[in-house]
C-alpha cells in the first residue's frame, strides 16, 4: 500500500462505485463498498498473489 497514494489518500481502500475516491465519508465516498485500491491491490492480504495477478493480464480470447 501507498501511503502517499493520490487516489485511495494513504487509505488503501477506494469507493466500489467511485473507484478514484478513497473509501472516506470525508475526503472522498462511501456510497458504495470499500473496494481495494490498486495500490492495494492484495485486498489487506499480507501476501500477494501473484497468480491472480497473472490471470488478470491475460487476455480473453475466443475462436
Ligand atoms: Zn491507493
Ligand atoms: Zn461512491
């Protein structure tokens, strides 16, 4: 986690619905579910996965 982050403000954690606002009533939203920012993108787990991370790169392709 960034805790100079200009997106999430140091939070970690972003509006589910506004996702460039941290997860604050105050600087930013929560009208929706706090949602990992990317510079958290571990979710709050120690470890990353980095398999996930893979998946996610990899791109969708269909014959
Ligand atoms: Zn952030
Ligand atoms: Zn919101």
């Amino acid at each position: 986690m960034n805790p100079n982050c200009p997106i999430c403000r140091g939070i970690g954690w972003v509006c589910e619905n506004h996702p460039e606002k941290p997860w604050d009533p105050e600087l930013g939203c929560i009208c929706g579910a706090g949602a990992p920012c990317k510079c958290n993108a571990t979710g709050g787990v120690d470890e990353p996965d980095v398999s996930q991370v893979i998946v996610d790169d990899e791109p969708k392709r269909r014959h």
